[in-house]
C-alpha cells in the first residue's frame, strides 16, 4: 500500500536490524550438538512468557535444560554465546539514520525479553538509535497479536495509518495492516547489504510507501 502519511517508520530487530552470527543453530552445536536444535525448541519455549514481562529467570532455567539434554557446558558459555552475543546490520543502521534524516520518526518495534533488550538498549546503542523502542516485554503483548502495534501507536504518540513498519515476519505484517499501519516484509540477507550503505531494496521499497528520501 502506497501512502503519503507515512510519519513515522517502525523497525524490527531480529532478521532486519541484527543477527546471530552464524545462526542459532551453529551456535549452540559446539555445547550440545545433535541435541542443539531440541535444546533451542525447549529454550524458546521456556522464553516465551518473557516475551510479555513475565518474571522468571530465564539463566536458571536454562541451566535445567542443559542438564536435560545432556549438555555439562556452562550455562554462563551458553547464555553469552546464544543470547548476549549480537551483531548489528550495518546496512540497515544506515537506513534508520537517512529516515531520521529525512525527517521521520524512527522506531523499534521488537518481540524480546528484558534480559535480550538490556544488550540491545545499551550495547548495541539502541536508545540512541530510536526515537521510541518497543519492546514486547515492556508492551506487555508480543507480535503477531495486532494490539502489539496499537500499542506501539499509543506509545509514538500517532495514528496507526501514519506509521510504517519493516519486518522479516509475514505474520507480523499482515497483523501489523490488521491494525492500520502500512507493512513491508524484509530481511537483510534479501538483498545486497555487502557495501553497507544501505540495501537499495529496501530503500526503493520505503520510497514506494511514501517515504521521501
């Protein structure tokens, strides 16, 4: 949908902002594996009410998986490797700061528990980066449910047609138009990010909603 409303755009973090290097899988193969890819199913799963601000703690329970499938690594190796260990798109970085540039509201909008978002906010400098970040922990709600992005409205202070969101999820695009925004799915590995001043795609695609850069 092609729209000169756009005000504001709404970037997601994982696949299209940054990545694990390698992969989850590869990461988790040194510590447990053929187990890896049952390890990392239980893992998310044990995450998942985080997801939403629940309070557990997520270190402990993943030392119990550990020892559930077998694995006498340390937690703490784990952890760092799977969870405390991220790289940003340099390509995309690009993007959001040419966005802000030219006048736009630039946003987070990220399905992640408190301890993944602490990395996010501050090491990889996210509160800088972002004019408003939304976390789903702090949400209290999680994509793909579209009150996610109602929510994330409320918080940039704007109706829900003048924003843009940038997304790897098919899902979260299509409940993310439910809601009245204007979507893209993208993923920085879709398109050439080698030079990294910006993937060409997604700025031509960001044009075609009315982005004007």
């Amino acid at each position: 949908m092609t729209t000169d409303r756009v005000r504001h755009v709404l970037f997601d973090a994982d696949g299209v902002l940054q990545h694990l290097p390698g992969g989850w899988y590869a990461a988790a193969e040194p510590f447990l594996g053929e187990r890896s890819s049952a390890f990392l199913h239980a893992a998310w799963a044990a995450e998942r009410p985080l997801l939403t601000g629940g309070g557990a703690d997520f270190v402990a329970m993943l030392k119990e998986l550990l020892v559930e499938h077998g694995s006498t690594a340390s937690v703490a190796e784990v952890y760092t490797a799977l969870w405390g260990t991220l790289d940003t798109v340099a390509a995309t970085v690009d993007v959001v700061h040419r966005v802000r540039a030219a006048g736009y509201g630039v946003h987070l909008a990220t399905n992640q528990a408190s301890h993944r978002a602490e990395l996010m906010r501050t090491t990889l400098g996210y509160d800088d980066l972002f004019d408003v970040s939304c976390y789903s922990y702090d949400l209290g709600v999680a994509k793909p449910d579209p009150s996610f992005f109602l929510r994330a409205a409320d918080r940039i202070a704007a109706d829900p047609s003048e924003i843009l969101l940038v997304d790897d999820s098919a899902g979260n695009v299509e409940a993310a138009r439910s809601a009245g925004l204007s979507a893209i799915q993208w993923a920085f590995d879709s398109g050439d990010t080698a030079d990294h001043t910006g993937d060409p795609s997604l700025l031509e695609q960001l044009k075609r909603h009315g982005v004007r850069l």
